[in-house]
C-alpha cells in the first residue's frame, strides 16, 4: 500500500528555476528507499518539500491517501510526516533525555514507553541521557535525532545525508535499526545517502535523481549487483565529474 505518493510535483526555491520537475514517486508501508544522486540533484529540496519546509512550486503529494498540504512543517508531523534534516536539528545545550521528550506528544506512560523503545534501538544513548547533545559524538547526535524522530512515531520518516562525517561502520549500525523499524513497524523510509553500497544493503529500492528528474529506478538487490547501472545515471545526465561516493 502506497503511503507516500508524488505526482507532477515541482519543487525549489523559485517558480522560475525549480530544482525538482514533473517528479513522480511513491512510497509503500514499510519499505525503505535509497535516494541517490550527485550534488545538485534536488535530493535536499525534495525532501523539505515534502517535510512542509519549502512550499510545493507545483503538482501534488499525497500521505495515506489524502492530500498534504504545502509549505505546513506542522501539518505534516501531524499527519506523521517527520524529517530528519542533514544538521540533525537537535538542541545542543539541551539534554538527551530532554530532546526526545520534547518530540514527544503528550507525557504519562506513552512517553515513558516511547523513550524505552529509542533506547532498545540506540543502547548507546541510554549512559547519555542526562548529557547534553552537544557533548555527544557524531554518531550519537545521529542516533538521537533519528530517536527523536522515532518517538513520534512517524508513518514516513525521510532522512537527509544520514552518513554525513559519520564512520561506515556507525553508518552500517544505524542502517540496520532502519531496516528493523521498517519491518517491523511498517514505518516507510526515503533516506538520501552517497555511500551507496551501504544503502542498497537495506532499501528495497533505489532511485537516482540527476537534475531535478528520476534517471534510474529499481530493486536494490538487482542494482547492489550491477553498480554500473548506477555510475551510469550518474554520468549520463551529470557532466562525468560527480560519481557516486564510495560504490
């Protein structure tokens, strides 16, 4: 079932320059896809549209059927939309405890629960609870704000260069509690990701956005055993100078 679906969207800065054009793009429950594309792409600009950051330049975005509305961040998470940005936005001089239970809505029980679900996910943030997030390491800023965004138990979690100064083996520890979220809460993932080996490794499909427009969509397993398809999409629309990183 389709829970997130894009048709004709433009999206951009601008009506004059739009990064995205006429794009077309679904999401089904639980399935995790990897987008990819060299910089420039409007991989970004994508996904802030659809978080409600940018307001749509035209077409329309679909979330459990009904229609999103544009340019609304709040409407969006209420609808259970959640973005994790590629700044990760987290309160630095707040604490961890503090940051998740600031995403969460409502107090008692639920949220208690809530947070325990982050913890069994991230083990590591249980000894920082009380440390402020501006103390923690890279990969742990990156486990708190996807745990923040988990707490609000998103039905589309979009997440932005989720590797971004992170080491692979973090990055693989991270993508495995994805693809666990994914299948077992049915919860759909866009993730924007430039090792693209790691992503293939948990996404059922892969989409390559080249100036604003999809040059290659398929299964992730057929394109992790033929990469080429990829390097191609890459260079065949891109001017041969921004090859994927680390294929």
């Amino acid at each position: 079932m389709s829970v997130l679906s894009c048709e004709n969207l433009d999206a951009g800065h601008t009506r004059r320059s739009p990064c995205v054009r006429g794009l077309d793009l679904s999401l089904s429950e639980g399935e995790i896809v990897a987008l990819l594309g060299p910089n420039g792409a409007g991989k970004t600009t994508l996904l802030m549209t659809l978080a409600g950051l940018l307001p749509r330049l035209g077409g329309s975005v679909l979330l459990a059927g009904e229609q999103l509305g544009s340019g609304n961040t709040r409407a969006a998470v209420r609808r259970g939309l959640v973005l994790v940005p590629d700044d990760r936005a987290l309160f630095k001089k707040l604490s961890v405890a503090q940051n998740l239970r600031l995403a969460i809505r409502g107090r008692g029980p639920t949220a208690r629960s809530s947070i325990d679900e982050v913890l069994q996910y991230f083990p590591a943030l249980e000894a920082r609870l009380n440390l402020a997030a501006g103390q923690l390491s890279g990969g742990e800023q990156q486990m708190l704000a996807i745990g923040r965004a988990l707490v609000q138990r998103p039905k589309v979690l979009l997440i932005d260069e989720l590797s971004m100064g992170l080491a692979p083996v973090v990055v693989e520890s991270i993508l495995g509690v994805l693809r666990n979220v994914a299948s077992s809460e049915g919860t759909a993932v866009m993730l924007v990701e430039q090792h693209v080996r790691l992503a293939l490794g948990i996404a059922d499909r892969a989409v390559v956005l080249v100036h604003g427009h999809v040059s290659l969509e398929d299964d992730a397993t057929v394109l992790s055993n033929d990469v080429g398809r990829i390097e191609r999409a890459y260079l065949g629309q891109s001017g041969g100078d921004s090859r994927p990183q680390a294929v």
